[in-house]
C-alpha cells in the first residue's frame, strides 16, 4: 500500500433515501467535524429497494436509485476540493438473485443453463441438481399435487411464473398447450421447496441467505467484470480507498488483493476480517489491515471490571439452568448449523472429496459429512489461507481424531486432501468455515450467553471478560507495529449493540449483585418462561432506555429467533414468541415493569456516560485510522440491525456543532450528548491537522489510590487520558491522591483549553477524559 491514508472516516449509510446528494449536503458538517474521509456503504446497484446495498444486481453501475454515477462526480470534486478523500465499501463474494429480472447474468444462467456465457460466473455444481439450477423458492401448500404438480404456476408474459416470482423461459420450451408443469420440467433450473436450500442447494450463498449467489471472483475474466466500475473510479480520481466486504468467502483472498492493488495503484484498501483472539492478518496480504473488530473488542474489554465476572456468570447459569462453557456451546452451535442451514454446503464439500478420489459421491457419504461436520465445528478460527493457518486445520485434526475414534477412517480419507491447497475439497472447505464460525457464533451463540451482553459483538470473544491496562498497551504496541494504518471501530452496520448501549451495559460488571436484585424484580413484574433470554433482553433494554416500543419489539423477535432454541425464523412457536412479545409490552404498558427499567437506566446513567466518553476517546486516538460510525459523535442507543441503521438527523447535529458548547459533564436523561460531540470534533481535528503528532505509542503511567481507574497514553506529542471503572471510583471516593505522571513539557487539555495538571482529579474535574497537547513544540 503505498497511497494516502486518511486520517479518520465517516460511515455513512447510502440509501434511496438518503443518496448522494444527500451526502453532498452533510459535507460541510463533516468538514466542520474534522472527518478525513467519507467511508461509503456500497454505491454498486443494488436489489429494488435495498437499504443496505450488500445484494448488488449490476455490479457495472452505481445505483440510479442510490445517485448515479453524476451524483458520485459531484460528491467527489467537493470531498476533494475540502481536502476530503472517499472510500466505498465494495462486495466481492455475491451478487444478489432475489428477482432474477433484476439480474442480468443471473437471468441469462436461468434461461441457457450450462451454455450460458455467464455460467463459469456462478460458484454452481451444475451436477448436484441434474444439470439445473435448484431455486429455493416454493412454499408447502403449493407442493405435492396431482403427479408432482406445482400448485400457483403459470406461463404469463412470456415467463414462468410462480405467485410474484418470474422466471425466464429456455429458447424453445414453451408449451402451446400451456402445461405449466410441462414447462417447468423443460428448464434449466427446477424450482424447489424453501426448506430444500439448507441441503439441496447447488449454488454457494452468502451464509444462508438464499437470495445472495457466490461469484467465481478467482477467475480473471469475473473480477473484470465485476470490478471494472471499481476500476474507472480510480482510473478518474472519483475514489481513494476500499472497504472489502466479507474477504473470507472468497477462494483467494490474497490473491483477490493482489488483483485488487493493481487495480487501485496502491489505494488504502481494509477489509471486513474477523480475528480470533490472538490471531493476526496473513502478513502476505496487500492491504492496510482490518476494519475494526479486533480494535472494538480490546476497548470494551479494558472497560469492564473483571471483579463481576464470577458473579454476573452465575447469574447466567441460574437463568438458564446451566450454561455450558464458551467454546462448548459454539462448538455445539457450529455443529447444529453445518448439519442444518448449512449443510448443503457441507455436502458439497462431500461430494467434491468423492471427486478427488474418483468414487461415487454416494459411497461412504455419510462419513464423509460426518468429519467434515466435526472439523468445521473444531475449527478455532474462522478459516485458514492455506499455506498460511495450516495449525488451525491441523488442531482440529487433533480434536476430531480424539473425539471421535468411530470416525478415524474418513478423517484419513479427508484430511490429506484438505491439507493440499491445490484441492478443490481444500479450497471449498475454507470457504466454508467461515460461514459455520458466523452462523455459529454471531447468530447463534451470541443470543444464547447473556453473561455480560456488551462483550457479544461481531469480532470479539464473550469468554474474554475483561483486558488490564497493562495488556491493553501491550496490544496498541503491537497494532502501532503492525497495523498502523488499519481501522479502528467502534460502532458498525453489523454491530450488535452500538457503542452507548455497551457503555452502560458494561457497567454491570461493577455491581453484579445490583443486576441480580433488578432482574428479579424485572421477572417478578413480567414473568418470562426463558429467564435466560430475559437477562439478555433486559440488558439490551436498559442499555437502550428509552427506546422505541416498535424497536425493542424488533429486536426481541430478532434475538429470539437467532438464538433458535425455543423459536425460530423458519419454525416460529407462537405460544412462547407471544409471551415475549408480552413482556416488552409490560415495559410501557405496566408500570411496576416501567418504574423498574427507569429506576435502572437512571442508575447506569451517569457511569455509562463516563464509559462512553473513554470509549469514543480511545477509539479516537489508539493506532489505526477512526471511524466514526454515522450519527455516533452523539448518543447513539441502537440495537441490532435494522435498528443501526436509522436515519440520521444531521439538523441536529450542525445545530450542536455550530453552537460550540462549553464542555460540561452530562446532564440528564434529556441530554443530547454536547459532550461527546465535543471530544470527537476536538480529537478529528487534531488527528487531521497533526497527524505527525499520532506516530508512535507509549504508556503513561499513574500513581495513587485510584491509578487503577486511570488509562493514558502518549500518541508521539498528544496523552490521551481516559477513565476506567466509573462506578468503583466513586464509590472509593474519586480520584483522590492520584497523579498522572506526564512526560517532560508544558501540556493543555483541549478538551476544556486549560493547562494540564497532574492531579487527575482537577485534570478530569469536568470530564472523564482528556487530550493533552505539548505546548512548547
């Protein structure tokens, strides 16, 4: 990588409604923030309607819905002309299929088959569905009629039709008779039941998601096609970074990078990889580092009090009548999701095995599938880069063959050929891993644990309860060496509570026993058959409070059905999703319930507030690029997505900013969060005006009774100070005797624009956190 690299980015959410031009508008407000560069969600077209834009159609164009490409030029020469870089989120693993009209090359693959020329396009096993594309999309009722007939099915318009669905009629197969079974049988595709995806489907998904199809990226002439729009914007200046969506799906990811550098001449490129405690980036890899997780999870952790571990577990296995530890409930939920909605990929894998040894895909089937199961459930990280990772394979190799001495033959049948990265089962099977580890863990796993709820995040291990100070400079002295140019996150579009509710829940820690005492009263008021899953809710409410009935019934029903041991998306239990939905009912409608969640939100509140400020402040300052995820500068109390994805009111936001206010500590439930947009303007502008400034990372130590309570470090001229532990603190008696012990010079804070003193307890008098500054530099 050898391009600029921004100072800081700002996430923004690009929609229908809130397009380009909307973009260009908030532009001077972003300026006036500090903001280095725009970070931009994915501009390429995507499904009618889409609000994310992960599901492109035509990878050839900007979205017309989204702006256009005219609506990019403008938003470019004035990003630019303010000293303003662009990076744009780009997804190169799928495309979505959800109308195949919407889809060109998928439309022709459904019309010719094999002989379509954009047949190599799609990750499909043309054999596994008798030379057809299986399509998931028949529901129960429409199955089972008269000599296998399709209930709902037509020939209308010159396409085959199936309630909404159309779908495209092979040259010559349509019937004058108008049989639309006869039809259908003479297509290259076959429409399937729904519940056939998670072990029939012939082509590779985004996870489970069967309106997303796997591309062939790792052939030349797909990343041309589906990156020459990519291509011309760094060809005509319009772009200067990327942001890589899920690179784990693809077959190739270092050489997808390679592909990818030459195409951007060196541009900062970061990509969306998830690392395991411990593990690091494969230091073959073109790119500037991740985008953030492994950051977010070192943060919240250096904020939690480790001495509420113990006890907030209990609380837990109580609730639940016994939780199984950690990495025996992933390796479980692992396991479930690979012999469910993700077997088909699994069977894949079986069959491509069966290929290597040229034999019959049905001999030894059931075996085979078998180990694979076992070593995706084994697998300690999310996949391997074979040569690179080859321990974490040889691990679960180790796992298995102890574990499960019945399966010894197949594991030595299998695993040779998964060891060879020139396999075809090699290559499939780390495409797959990640899936498993996702599906497993953050749609599964994460609903299930409700220990501490702000440590279940995207990228991070809720086991790990908490970091010290002295381990977390351990780790910016590592990222400073290593990822310097790497982003730093704190809230994302995937995150699963954003940044100012795991503040307060975070706060938990330090008074466990107080916890206990609420969620009792809180089941005694609205008793809930699950006390589990009421420890997770309650925590996401109270995190959240006050937030929107409509909202909090949108996450319940998401969490319930993620967790997927009482109810689910495809199999929903009315009877308990009722009793649920009665609850958070209870918490507007009955006011023992209300009282009980005021009386807690106002207890966190103050010392949520402290964490949240820590949070924004070192996430602004440690190594790395910041990004400042859209509306966050503010008090931001979102929950899961779709919840993290509301519009923004930026009026509100210029109106802050343009007052200027005096930094004041928080006031009340009606606060805006002044205070918090105040330390993200003050740390942006410094970071954009000095960056010479933020080049190195050093420790700065502290003494007296609460040194403890205290993080700080020296960036190379710039101490960032934060607060730990608000709770204990005060209850201690504050701060005390205790001193910072600042390097050698003259320092001003300016986050109040007064000289630093080294007494926290006047240094921190009016907020938790400081910057300091060397004035004789």
């Amino acid at each position: 990588m050898t391009g600029p690299v921004p100072t800081s980015t700002y996430r923004l959410q690009v929609t229908a409604d809130f397009d380009l031009d909307a973009v260009l508008e908030v532009l001077p407000y972003l300026d006036d923030l500090g903001v280095g560069w725009l970070y931009l969600s994915p501009l390429l077209e995507a499904h009618p309607g889409s609000t994310h834009g992960y599901d492109v159609v035509d990878p050839g164009r900007i979205d017309p819905a989204r702006g256009g490409p005219e609506a990019l030029a403008r938003v470019s020469a004035e990003a630019h002309r303010r000293g303003m870089g662009i990076v744009v989120d780009v997804v190169p693993n799928h495309v979505g299929i959800e109308t195949p009209v919407t889809n060109g090359w998928w439309w022709d693959v459904l019309r010719n088959g094999r002989e379509s020329r954009f047949a190599h396009y799609f990750d499909i096993d043309w054999d596994a569905g008798d030379g057809r594309v299986l399509v998931p999309v028949l529901g129960d009722d429409d199955l089972g009629g008269p000599e296998g007939a399709i209930g709902h099915l037509e020939v209308v318009d010159g396409m085959l039709g199936y309630h909404d669905h159309r779908f495209p009629l092979a040259p010559g197969s349509a019937d004058p008779d108008g049989d639309p079974s006869a039809v259908h049988d003479r297509q290259h595709y076959r429409l399937v039941s729904w519940r056939a995806a998670d072990h029939d489907l012939n082509y590779r998904r985004f996870f489970s998601v069967n309106t997303l199809a796997g591309v062939r990226i790792e052939d030349r002439d797909v990343f041309e096609a589906t990156h020459a729009e990519v291509g011309r914007w760094f060809r005509e200046g319009l772009v200067d970074g990327l942001r890589i969506d899920h690179p784990d799906g693809l077959r190739h990811p270092a050489a997808y990078l390679e592909d990818l550098a030459d195409l951007t001449d060196e541009a900062w490129v970061v990509v969306e990889k998830i690392l395991e405690p411990g593990e690091e980036l494969p230091v073959r890899w073109r790119t500037a580092g991740t985008t953030g997780y492994d950051a977010l999870a070192l943060i919240d952790r250096v904020l939690v009090d480790p001495a509420g571990e113990a006890d907030l577990g209990a609380l837990d296995d109580e609730a639940r009548g016994g939780v199984p530890p950690w990495a025996e409930m992933v390796r479980a939920n692992k396991r479930e999701v690979a012999e469910t909605s993700l077997n088909a990929e699994v069977r894949r894998i079986a069959r491509e095995v069966a290929r290597e040894l040229d034999e019959d895909p049905a001999e030894r089937r059931t075996d085979v599938e078998s180990v694979l199961v076992e070593l995706l459930a084994a697998f300690p990280v999310y996949r391997s880069y074979l040569p690179d990772g080859r321990e974490h394979l040889d691990l679960a190799v180790e796992t298995v063959r102890a574990e499960r001495p019945d399966l010894a033959t197949a594991l030595d049948t299998v695993v040779p050929l998964l060891q060879d990265r020139l396999t075809a089962p090699a290559l499939r099977f780390q495409q797959t891993s990640g899936m498993v580890m996702a599906k497993g863990v953050e749609d599964r796993s994460f609903y299930r644990w409700s220990r501490l709820t702000s440590l279940n995040e995207v990228g991070a291990d809720p086991d790990d309860f908490s970091l010290t100070p002295a381990g977390f400079h351990e780790a910016m002295v590592r990222r400073q060496e290593t990822g310097p140019a790497a982003m730093t996150a704190l809230s994302t579009h995937d995150t699963k509570r954003s940044e100012d509710v795991r503040a307060r829940i975070a706060v938990l820690a330090e008074d466990p026993g107080w916890w206990r005492r609420t969620l009792e009263d809180l089941l005694d008021a609205a008793p809930l058959p699950d006390p589990g899953f009421a420890n997770l809710l309650w925590q996401a409410a109270v995190g959240a409070w006050p937030i929107a009935r409509d909202r909090l019934h949108a996450y319940a029903e998401k969490a319930m059905r993620e967790a997927a041991d009482r109810t689910t998306w495809t199999e929903p239990d009315a009877a308990y999703e009722d009793a649920v939905h009665a609850v958070v009912d209870a918490a507007y409608d009955d006011g023992a319930t209300r009282a009980i969640l005021d009386g807690a939100a106002e207890r966190l509140a103050a010392p949520g507030w402290s964490n949240a400020l820590s949070a924004k402040l070192l996430s602004l300052t440690i190594p790395g690029v910041p990004d400042v995820y859209q509306g966050t500068e503010l008090w931001d109390q979102s929950l899961v997505d779709p919840d993290n994805r509301r519009p923004v009111d930026f009026d509100l936001r210029r109106k802050l900013l343009a007052a200027g206010a005096a930094p004041s500590a928080p006031t009340g439930p009606d606060d805006q969060g002044a205070a918090k947009l105040h330390v993200v303007r003050t740390a942006l502008r410094l970071r954009r005006g000095r960056p010479e400034l933020f080049t190195r990372y050093e420790p700065v130590g502290a003494g007296g009774a609460a040194a403890g309570h205290l993080l700080a470090f020296d960036r190379g001229g710039v101490v960032a100070v934060a607060t730990r532990l608000p709770l204990g603190l005060a209850e201690a008696g504050g701060w005390r005797d205790t001193r910072l012990a600042l390097p050698e010079g003259e320092w001003r804070d300016l986050l109040t624009e007064r000289p630093a003193a080294a007494e926290v307890g006047r240094l921190l008098d009016t907020l938790p956190v400081a910057l300091l500054v060397r004035e004789d530099r």
